[in-house]
DNA sequence: CAAATATATATGTATATACATATATTGTAA
DNA sequence: TTACAATATATGTATATACATATATATTTG
C-alpha cells in the first residue's frame, strides 16, 4: 500500500516533501512487519540488532558504548536493551578487567541457537523488497545514501 | 551520515538487504530530526499529524478511527494522542451526538495558532532533502511507490 | 597526591506503539 | 422486542526511545 493509499492524499506540497513522508511511512512499514516477524522469536527487531552485533565479534566483548555505536539507530538505548537480553540468558555481561566503568557483553549459545533459527526464516521476511529489481534496488540505496550524506 | 558510516560496515548480504536497512535508518533520522524541531513547541511529531488532519477538517468534526486512517503510522493510537492534545488545549473531543460511540475531535484556536507558528518554520526544517534534486526525488518516491505497492 | 574533570553505564520519567482487554453504544437477527 | 454481534473508544501492560540525572571509575591537572 503507497503512501497516498495510506493516508488517503494524493496531493503533496512538492516531491521533496512527500519523499520525507514517504521515507517515514516506508521505514515505518518495514519495522512493523520486522516486529511481526519477531514475535514467534520473543525478541524485538532492535534486540535481534544487538544480537547480530555481538555474533559479528565473535567471542570479543563488546561494551556498551561500541554496541551503540554500531545499532542501526544510534539513539537506541543498548543499556536497556541488554538488560532484557541478558534477562532472556542471550547474553551475558560482565565488568571489564581492564576498566571498570565499561561492561563486557558477549552473545551466549542461546543467542547464537536463536540466531541462527531466525536465519532460517529470516529470507522470506527479506523478500517484501524483491518487488524491485537489484538494479532499482541499487539506485535506491544510492539516492538514500546520497540524501543522507 | 550514510548507513555504512553510521553502522561501520560496508559489507552488506545484497542491494536488496542493504535497502531494507538504508530504509528503516533513513526514515529513523527523518523522525529524529522531527522529534527535535518539534522540541521547541512541545509536540510530538505524531500529535503535529493529528493537528494537520484536524485543521485539513476544518471545522468539521473528526472520529478517532478516521482520525486513525489517516495517520501517517496507521497503528499509532489515535486515542492517547487525542488525549494528550486534550490537555494542551490543542483539541476538544466531544461525544457525537448521530453515534454516541463515537466522539468529535477538532483542533482549537490555539492549536490553529501553534500550526501557523510551525508553518513558518518548516521549510527550514524541511530543506534536509533538497541535497537531492526534483527528478531524484521523483525518481526516490516513484520506486518507494513501488516497493510498497 | 588530591581535586577536578571526563567517561561509561544505569536509571528515572515521559511519550509512543504493540498487543490485549474492558466498557458503552449501535445495528442486526431471530 | 430481546439477545447477540459488531463497532468505537479507552485503558492496561510491556518495550523502545527522548531527555535528564545519578553513580562509579579512570584520567588529567595543579
């Protein structure tokens, strides 16, 4: 459904206008489908993102700040977030030896297990974008990577 | 600051996985800068939509569920944010008297008045997109429209 | 060496949505 | 006419971010 079908307007100020609708209403969809997809899982789209960060280093900590670093939105808040994991035994989180105002997290077995059942599945949630071709994909990501640069 | 720079990683799955993620964190700045433009006034983004519907009204009356159908996030919950704007003297909300299950929602002087000081300032706001030109915006949305077609 | 400053994280409070349930009213069917 | 179903909205609880403050630890400065 397009933003003019959703919001029942047809009529945009401009094309600049409309696109920052759109790109709100677009990234608005995909995340609640993201949470859909989720649900079975019992994690949340953002706590899956600290998942996924914490397997790409492997068994290095990671403090709480690098987790923040590396989210998708840099204003989450990775202090929460791995509190609820670590309530759910997907992480762990320890005191750094080295500082001891930083934390070391690390993704446990659990985590990985959980990952890696999400991986399974995880590319028929991915193909809601297939609608468009790799090349328009890639133009795509282009004019965004462009709009936010 | 693009995707790649903001996450630090340049490797993505394909230009199809790497869209799903440039579209959620696009639409999140979008709705970042949003939430601090709007700071000043005191208002949400989501309750500066309802105060846009209402005054596209006019002075007809609203329901919460057309209220609904025509917020740009469709699961937003039209009844909080009418409460909310409530409070402020933003709105009245009042029971109709055709469908007493239903209540009429419709801004007030005031809010008019917050719509036209926002009106002023807006542009600036919105000139965050014009790094793009006219046709690469018509060319984003036309591809956005068919992503979420 | 101690005080001041900076850093890292946790937590408080407010708002928004996700998902669910409750309540009141209207419409429909028998 | 009454019971049942549907509709509209409000509210409860959980999670997430926005913005702020608190606490503990490390670093820097004098």
């Amino acid at each position: 459904m397009t933003l003019q079908e959703s919001i029942k307007q047809n009529k945009f100020k401009d094309e600049h206008h409309k696109l920052m609708l759109n790109l709100i209403y677009s990234g608005g969809l995909i995340q609640a489908e993201q949470t859909r997809f989720f649900k079975p899982y019992e994690i949340s789209p953002q706590q899956y993102n600290v998942l996924r960060i914490l397997r790409g280093q492997q068994t290095k900590p990671v403090s709480i700040g690098l987790l923040q670093e590396r989210m998708l939105d840099q204003m989450s808040n990775a202090s929460r977030l791995v509190e609820k994991l670590k309530q759910k035994a997907l992480v762990t989180r320890n005191e750094c030896k080295q500082d001891r105002r930083q934390m070391d997290v690390c993704i446990t077995k659990a985590g990985l297990n959980l990952l890696e059942q999400i991986d399974a599945k995880i590319e028929a949630f991915e193909k809601r974008v297939t609608n468009l071709s790799k090349a328009e994909a890639k133009t795509l990501n282009e004019l965004l990577d462009k709009l936010n640069t």
